[in-house]
C-alpha cells in the first residue's frame, strides 16, 4: 500500500533555543529542513549545537535509513528575520504566557500568511495565546516531549479561530519531520499527556514527602513495570488485556471497585516547602550516582534506540512512526540520488560518512563490523539509485544480500571522512552483482573492499523473481555507463563455484 507524501518546509524559524527549542532544531536540521534561529541569550546557539551532536549521535544508531543533507542554521537578532519566508514558526520560549503572547503577536505581523505559527507550550490555551496576533486562524499549540528529536508524540490543540486546514496542514508538517501528531479535540488545560503525567508526578510527590519510597524507588517502580508495557500499549489497552477474553468489560468488574479506595491523593498537592525541596534534591543526586546530564540524556536516548528498534520491529505503537518515516526516507534519497549522478560519467560515489568515536575499536582505529556497515549502507544507496525505494518495498519486492566478500585493506580513524565507489559488474533479471571500493577523503587511500551478490524477490512469496522493468532499465543504463572502466582487480571472489 503506497503512502501519501506528507509536506516538508524548506525553511522554519525557531523563537527560543532551549531544550525544547533546541530539540526542534535537531530534528529540523536532520530532516533536512533550514533553521532560523531567535534566541537573545549569548549561549543559545551552543545548547542547540550540542543538542544537535547527540541527535546525530541517536539517529545514527537508530536507523540505517538515509538521512537527508542536514539543513542550514542561523541565528539571527530579530524575530522579523528568523520569520521572514518560513514556512513554520515555532515558538518554545519559557512558559509564561506575557512572553509568548508578545512573541507570538510579533512573528504574526512579520511571517507569510500561508505560514503556519505553533506553539511549544505544554499546557497554555490557544486562545489566549493568540490573542494578539495577526491571522489567529493560522495558529495552533504544537506541544512535542523531550527529546523533541527522538519522540515522535506532538499534541495539536486549536483555539476557537484556528482553522480546520491549519490542524491538517500542521499534520502533515510534522509527519513529513517523522513525528507522530495527535489532534487534541477541543483546547483543554495540560491538553491529554501532561494531564495523565501530572496525576502521576502529584502521587509520585506524595510517596517521597511521606517517607513511603525514594525517588529512585519511585522510578523503579515504574521503568521495571508498567513503563514497560506503556512503550507498546497505553493504559486503556494494557487493562483490557488484564480482562482476559472478558476484555475491558471484565476488568472493569474484577478491579472498578478499587477506584473507591483511598489509594491516592487524587488532586491533593504536598507543599513543596523547603524541606521536601531539599530531600527530592538530595535523593535525585543520589540516583544521578555523578553522572553528568549530557551522560544521563546518552543513556536515555541510547534505551529509547532499544526500544524504538523492537517496537519498529513489530510495527507497533511509536515504532510503527519510526518504520512509516524511514519508508519516507528511503524514497526521498533515490530521488536525490537519482539526479546527483544523472552526470557521474560512470562513477558512482553513493554514500559518505564521517567516522564517529564509536565506531572505534580497542587499537584506536575503525572496529572490523563497521567496514561491514559501511559497505552494506553503499549497497542500500545504490539500491534506492535503481528505483527500490519505501513504494517498492512497500509492494512485497527488494533484493536481498546472499553472499559478500570483504578485503580489510587499511585502518580508519575518528572524524576521517571517508567514501565509497561503486561498480555494477554484472546483472540479469534476478542477480545482482555489486562492487565497492571504500576509500579515505583527502589522501584517497583505499581502506577496503566489498564485493556482494544479490536476489531479487518477491517477499510476499517467500521467493526469487525477476526486478520489475524500471528496476532493470536502471541497472542496464549504469551498465552502459560503465562499461569503458576497467574491471577490479580484487573482484571474482563472489559467485563463483567452490
């Protein structure tokens, strides 16, 4: 089933770059989408470059699909200027509602009118929000969940004059960013998630005030228990399944009774006085164990990759909006690819990638598996070259990898650019037989190569069958365009009988 394209802006203004702000700007630059940034604080475009390396960092152990080039960012010293052609204008400034009134009012008089304006707020009312503004139909909240450049949540909530094409066209901005949009139905204090995470956080606040559970004991409570199943189902589905086959119906006998009992404070606030201040910030020390807050975000979004990939893996909850955006990605790279080499003279330099720390092994070079990675993401590019993108896919067909041979050749270091070329050497309707020569930029020196035999299939079917004839047209026109290079001296070593 083919998937509509959702709209991506080319340009989008940022009015505040603090960790929501910054998150934002992390997952724009990655979605290849144009930054402007207005923030008066000195130190704003340092957070936001910071945010943007653990994005990286994220998102290249999440997926193996193809990012696209990472968008511009400027900042700039007037909101007039941040707003001037963007397409998207998100706001994300402190939570007080003065200040954002007054920044939203300016961004109004400034912005296109076709631009949709969105605040971050986490529980302000739109109506009150756009109060000053110019073009109020235009407006909405927008309110993401740290880290906006991981989460895929983003709670849409119109005011009384927001337009119903605003909502729908804001839906599809967001999709187009990989995010996962949720109408909220009518404007409502705390809109739907904070609402559930403040009854959860007053409770939470009650078993420390009253000596019942630490605040590591209360995250444990959590991250080893329902916070588990939350990840794939929410409250209303995880009670159902408690039914049994008597689903909710029958839960809600066997356990509704219970919601009678005092169990909870219910709306019933602890005063925050400075002694419970002084033990929420004693006990969180001591969970932090030392660990700095970039460590503690590292740990966080590295779980959030685990979980993301196994839900991905199941099509299900978040990880179907993670599968949904990389089908995307995939489809916007062959076409990006498709016209960067329409005048490659035969060469084709598919894929380049800039050594991350990580990928380093004890010897302080690139770890052996990474070779690996490197060459099956050049078999990915030239793949999506030749027409096999998310549609294809999406209609049952792909070629899969049945034999590869590797040459470690020389040693790659941290922050070395590298790149591969590659060569088709030979095809037919089923085969595909592929050649890769991965070198260092600069010196050019070749650090390895790999030499891969592939089978077209139908994976309905569970079996080989012959490329649709787009896909085969492809290939033949890249054959005709090699066909004057010499063959690789390496190559032979794939496919042949033992």
């Amino acid at each position: 089933m083919r998937e509509e394209r959702d709209t991506k802006p080319r340009t989008a203004a940022l009015l505040g770059g603090g960790v929501i702000g910054g998150g934002w700007a992390a997952r724009l630059l990655l979605a290849g989408v144009d930054v402007r940034l207005y923030d008066p604080a000195s130190d704003a475009e340092q957070g936001v470059i910071a945010t943007l390396d653990r994005a990286r960092r994220a998102w290249r152990r999440l997926t193996m699909a193809p990012l696209p080039p990472e968008g511009s960012l400027t900042v700039t010293d007037s909101i007039s200027e941040a707003v001037s052609d963007a397409e998207l204008v998100q706001e994300s400034a402190p939570e007080r509602e003065a200040l954002k009134r007054e920044l939203l009012s300016q961004a109004s008089h400034a912005a296109l009118s076709t631009a949709i304006i969105a605040s971050s707020t986490s529980g302000l009312l739109p109506s009150r929000l756009s109060t000053d503004m110019d073009g109020p139909e235009r407006f909405l909240v927008a309110h993401p969940f740290n880290p906006v450049y991981f989460l895929p949540l983003v709670e849409l909530v119109g005011g009384p004059q927001t337009a119903t094409s605003t909502i729908e066209h804001a839906a599809s901005i967001y999709r187009s960013l990989g995010m996962r949009p949720l109408v909220v139905r009518r404007e409502i204090d705390g809109f739907i998630a904070d609402r559930l995470l403040e009854a959860l956080w007053r409770e939470a606040l009650w078993l420390v005030n009253d000596d019942v559970a630490t605040v590591e004991e209360v995250d444990d409570a959590i991250t080893y228990g329902a916070g588990l199943r939350w990840a794939a189902m929410g409250i209303f589905l995880t009670y159902r399944l408690g039914g049994g086959e008597g689903g909710m119906r029958h839960f809600l006998e066997q356990f509704g009774p219970a919601l009678a009992l005092p169990w909870t404070h219910l709306t019933d606030v602890p005063t925050l006085d400075q002694a419970l201040l002084e033990k929420l910030v004693t006990q969180s020390d001591a969970q932090a164990d030392g660990r700095s807050a970039d460590e503690l975000m590292r740990v966080r979004d590295d779980c959030l990759v685990a979980i993301l990939q196994g839900l991905r893996g199941q099509s299900f909850g978040a990880g179907e909006a993670l599968a949904r955006y990389e089908r995307a990605l995939i489809g916007d790279s062959a076409a990006h690819l498709r016209d960067a080499t329409d005048d490659a003279g035969g060469t084709l330099r598919l894929h380049q990638v800039i050594v991350p720390t990580d990928w380093i092994d004890y010897n302080g070079h690139l770890t052996e598996s990474r070779y690996l990675d490197v060459l099956a993401e050049s078999t990915d590019a030239f793949l999506r070259l030749i027409g096999i993108d998310g549609d294809y896919i999406a209609d049952g067909h792909s070629y899969y990898t049945v034999e590869t041979h590797i040459r470690h050749i020389a040693e790659a270091s941290a922050g070395e650019h590298l790149y591969t070329e590659t060569r088709l050497l030979a095809h037919d309707q089923k085969r595909l037989h592929l050649f890769h020569e991965m070198r260092r930029q600069g010196d050019e020196t070749l650090l390895a190569t790999g030499e891969h035999m592939l089978l077209h299939v139908d994976r309905t079917a569970a079996a080989t069958a012959p490329a649709e004839p787009a896909v085969l047209a492809s290939l033949s026109a890249i054959a005709d365009t090699q066909r004057e290079l010499p063959w690789p001296e390496a190559a032979g070593r794939v496919g042949r009988r033992p």
